[in-house]
C-alpha cells in the first residue's frame, strides 16, 4: 500500500537489507520532503501532494505524475545488488522537515555544494537512483557519496533524456518491424483491386512489348526456314543432269531423239525443269566410265548416257528376232543417291521419270511405224521379240551409292539437332560446377584461371558427349566396318576409312560439337537469360534450313550456308557412311575456323559475364 506525507512529514530513505555498503563508507538517514514507498520499495510522488502544490504555485519545475509502473529502481550498492522492499523508513519532526526544506533542492532532494563530487562518484557509477516520469524520461537522479543522497547534474539528465528515447524509438521500430513480419504477406486481393492499378498497368505493358517483340522474332527468324523452299520451281535446273549421247552415227536414231528432247524442254524453258546439259562424248574421251566418274566426283546430281550401239542392237533384235534384248541396254541414268536421299526422292526422280516416259512414248511410236511398214521384216521375227518393237528402248538405272540403311537417316539429318541442343544445354549443366571456383566459403580463383578451367573443361566434355552421341549410330547397326566401294558400279554400304570409319566419325561429331556450342557457350554468356531461348531457335533453325535441303534449290540469299558448320558436318557425315566424294578437308577447315573463332571471343565474353554480375550484386545491395 502506498501512504501520501503531508509537508511536515518526511521520508528517510534506508538501504535494504541485500544492499552491501563499498569500503570506507557509511550509512545514514538523509531526509528529504515528498518522497514515499510503496510495498515494493518503489519511490512513489502524487501530485495531490501539499508540497508538489506549493512548488508548481512558486512556477518551479515540476514533474508530470509518477505511477510506480513508470518509476525505475536502480538504487545499487557494491556488486550492483538492488535495494529490495525491506527498506525502512519513518517519521521526522516539522522543525527538522523545515531545516531540511533549507538545505535541499524541490521535493527535498539534498543539495550537493561540492561540484567535485562529479569526478569522486564515477568512482561508484551504479550507486544511483533514477526516477522517471510516465513516459519513462529521467527526471531525478539520486546519487550516494559516503552515505549521502545528492541530486544529479541537469545537463546530464538531459542527455541522458535524449539517449534513453533514442533507444525507446529504435526498439519500437524493431517491434514494429517484428509484428509486421508476423503479420504475413498481404491478403490476395482481386485483379481489378485500386491497390493493383500502377502494377496492372505495368504488366499490360510489358506484356504488349514481349508480344510484339516474339511476333517480330517470330516473322524474322521462322521465315528462313520458309524461304528456303521457296523458290524450288524456278530453281530447279540448278539440279545439273549431264546428257552423253555415244552414238556418233549418221543414221543413229535413239541419241539424237534423247539429245533433241532434253534441248528442247530448256529451250521452251517450261518451268519446272532440270537442268539438261548435253556434253559431247569427247569430253570424256568417248568413254562410258569416266561419265560415272564425273557424277561421283558430284559434277552433275546425275546424268543421261545414250550407248554408242543402242541404234545398231535394236535392229538387229528386230531383224533377226533376238528374244533376249533388253530395251533398258540403250540408254543409262546414273546417280548417287546417298549425295541427298531427300533431293533425289522429291525433285530428281519425278523429273526423270516424266522425261523417260516422254521419251519411251515418243520413240516408241515412231519406231513401231517404221517397223510396221517395213514388209522385209518377217513377222515370225517381231512376234519373237515384241520388246523391240515397243517400247524398243528404255533406262537402265545405276545407283552408285544407294542410301541404305534407313536408320542412317537421323545420323544425317534430323538426329544432328539434337547435337545442337545437347550442346547448348550442357552449359546451363556445367556453369554452376564452374562457378565452385568463385564460392565466397573459400578464396576464389584468379579470373584467368577460372577461362581456362571452363574452356579446358568444356572442350573434354564435349569429347566424350560427342562420343556417346556416336555410339547412338553404332548401336542401331550402321556400318562403320565396310571397305570402300568402286566409283562405276553400285555399291552398298561402303565406307571411307574402312574400319577406321568410326573414329572419324566420332572426330567430325566432335568438332562440330566444338564448332556448335561455343558460340552457344558465347552467346549465352553475354545475352544471359531468357533470351538465349531465342538464340537457340535461332541457331537451330538457320542451321537446319542450310543443311537439310539442297542449297542449289535456294535462293541466292542462303549461299552463307555452306560456311555454317551443320551444313559441314552433314556433308562429312554422309562422306564417311556412304564412301562419297570427299571434301573433308574443307568440311574440317570450316569447322575448326568456327572453334578458333569462338576460343578468341571466349575470354572476353567471360568478362562480360562476370561484369553483368557484379552490376546485379550492386543493384541488390543498394535495394537493400
């Protein structure tokens, strides 16, 4: 219970019995006005107090109310005990409350007249008893000097005011901090709530932008791939067919009715068509053979020979009434298949296949008119050997190198895309097993270091990549253990190198995986993401569009194709599978200047990268 002192009364405050005294000091009774306990031992002053009264009428400083909530008890002695309730205290006369009046500042606090006090009490900093109003500001200090209870320094008090509601306000900020992460993350809220509307705005914008910009992606970039089918019907004698006609006879009818047809389509010039080139049989010195050479050596995508006694064995089969001719002995087609399956399916056979039954047509009614009307002829004879009659002549076709087998398509064609993702993806797979060299847990490596780590490393890697993607073709039985084929008569299956097919295959694989992905390794380091996205359909699709279609049938804009290195990889693919006419050399050459070029750029667009890094760091730093 707290008891309120009239004027005359006053208060002696005592230590408590867990108080310790320091050495060399005693305890006393010093008495001051208006000062009370309560039952906890706690400094307690009213405001309906006479004396309190009597203060603020005389326009002395007061203080606001005291509650014993708000008033802090630090009454310390020795190790810092504090003075618990135990403390005693009792009743003075009116004449000494009247003395002590005299000799005491407001509300009987004693007065302190030695100003060296200051520098002796820092001695004892804890012997003090601090009492506060209800806002928790330091309104009286009360200091002990050898027993004696003496008031504090104002200005201290007024600093101390100042750094007390410094801390008061940093630790309710903390608090408040503290409740609103209790709180949560805010309530969702509808799409057209007012509190969205500045972040609805800026969606709809950046939504629009990214439309349009992947419109326009999309009509740049896709439309190579269009294009480059475009003009196949205007571009169609760009497929070069080489017509020999053998038969150098005056009266010699089947050469000249072959040569006469084929000039005649090219001077119409009735599109679409091949294009027809006669040469004369001297240019390969009237010798069938060196034809086939010359379509191996791809001079010509095929060629049309005409025998040098096609004429003469057709009349004598008529005359003589030969059972066993064969009208596909007068004239030759001669290809390789294996050059281009998908050319040779879609555009090359179609054309010839109108143009042999043009020709048969043609001939053959000439030739059964003249027959027919020939009476010195026996009819016992041409019913022995219709053939002769009609057609009387026909094609015999060579195949130099038939694409078999038909797994060995994707190995050519389709599969290698996956090449290409294989290595544009591995560098999202590795970066962060590189970037262990830059942890802050450990010292990081030296910047030069770490480029020569990561393109010594991706270089080995896509080694053995390549490698398994090779082993991919081995497993589905295409051969790599055949000896080479001959250059005049079909061959199936050959290959170039014999048992050392494979390894070369694998090595091609390998530079090209070179030649691929370091510029994927490139662009993705200095374009970062999503826009490597991008890059990759942009990288497969003029890659596919330059390598999985005859760049003859193109437009003359997409001649940069054959320095793009899936076009060289597909051509020294199918060199090596199928024994074809080798350019490995320059396939080798471009594919090696595309990793040469890309190794230059690398360093550079590691620094780009790690500068790209360092200015995010920065920016989360300074949003923090």
């Amino acid at each position: 219970m707290t008891s309120h002192l009239g004027r005359e009364s006053l208060t002696t405050l005592t230590p408590g019995p867990n108080s310790r005294t320091p050495r060399g000091s005693h305890r006393s009774s010093e008495s001051f006005h208006n000062v009370q306990f309560n039952q906890n031992g706690h400094p307690y002053f009213d405001e309906a107090d006479p004396v309190h009264r009597s203060f603020e009428q005389e326009g002395r400083r007061l203080p606001r109310p005291f509650s014993s909530d708000t008033i802090r008890h630090n009454y310390l002695h020795g190790k810092g005990e504090e003075a618990g309730p135990g403390a005693i205290s009792h009743q003075h006369s009116s004449e000494d409350s009247l003395r002590h009046e005299k000799e005491t500042e407001p509300y009987g606090l004693p007065r302190a007249p030695d100003p060296v006090y200051r520098q002796k009490r820092s001695r004892h900093p804890s012997s003090s008893l601090w009492i506060r109003d209800s806002e928790g500001r330091p309104i009286i200090e009360i200091g002990l000097k050898e027993g004696r209870y003496i008031p504090g320094d104002p200005n201290e008090e007024e600093k101390t005011d100042r750094a007390d509601r410094a801390s008061r306000e940093a630790a309710s900020s903390q608090n408040t901090d503290e409740e609103k992460g209790k709180e949560g993350p805010p309530k969702p809220v509808g799409f057209w709530d007012k509190s969205l509307s500045k972040t609805r705005l800026l969606v709809l914008r950046r939504w629009a932008f990214m439309t349009a910009m992947l419109c326009t992606f999309i009509l740049a970039i896709l439309s190579l791939y269009w294009a480059v089918l475009s003009n196949v019907d205007d571009n169609l004698n760009s497929i070069i067919v080489f017509v020999v006609n053998f038969e150098t006879q005056p009266d010699a009818l089947v050469g000249p009715m072959v040569t006469q047809m084929t000039e005649s389509i090219i001077e119409e010039n009735k599109m679409p068509h091949l294009g027809f080139i006669t040469i004369p049989p001297s240019a390969y010195n009237y010798d069938h053979l060196a034809v086939r050479e010359a379509i191996y050596q791809q001079e010509a995508f095929a060629a049309i020979v005409v025998n040098s006694n096609a004429t003469t064995l057709l009349r004598q089969a008529v005359e003589t009434g030969n059972s066993s001719y064969d009208p596909t002995g007068a004239i030759q087609l001669i290809y390789v298949e294996a050059r281009d399956q998908d050319s040779y399916y879609d555009y090359i056979y179609p054309n010839m296949q109108t143009l042999q039954t043009q020709i048969t047509m043609e001939f053959g009614e000439k030739w059964a008119k003249q027959v027919l009307s020939n009476t010195s002829i026996p009819r016992t004879n041409l019913e022995k050997a219709p053939q002769a009659v009609s057609p009387g002549i026909g094609f015999a076709t060579f195949q130099l190198r038939p694409f078999v087998p038909y797994t060995a398509i994707p190995a050519v064609s389709i599969g290698l895309i996956y090449l290409i993702i294989i290595s544009f993806f591995s560098f999202s797979f590795f970066l962060p097993i590189h970037m262990q060299f830059l942890d802050p847990s450990h010292p990081p490596l030296k910047f030069y270091q770490v480029i020569i780590w990561r393109w010594s490393a991706t270089i080995i890697a896509y080694l053995f990549l390549s490698l398994a993607y090779s082993f991919v073709s081995l497993a589905f039985q295409i051969p790599f253990g055949q000896p080479q084929g001959s250059h005049y008569v079909t061959s199936t299956n050959p290959n170039a190198f014999g048992y050392g097919t494979f390894p070369v295959y694998w090595m091609i694989n390998y530079v090209g995986m070179i030649a691929l992905g370091m510029a994927c390794e490139n662009v993705a380091m200095v374009i970062g993401m999503p826009w490597t996205a991008l890059w990759l359909i942009f990288w497969v699709i003029t890659n596919v569009s330059t390598s999985f279609y005859a760049l003859e049938l193109s437009p003359g804009f997409f001649r940069w194709g054959y320095a793009w290195p899936l076009h060289n990889i597909v051509e020294a693919s199918r060199t090596v599978l199928f024994d074809l006419h080798s350019r490995l050399g320059l396939n080798f050459g471009i594919l090696f200047a595309w990793a040469a070029m890309n190794t230059a750029l690398f360093p550079f667009c590691c620094w780009v990268m790690r500068w790209k890094n360092m200015r995010e760091q920065k920016k989360k730093k300074k949003q923090q």
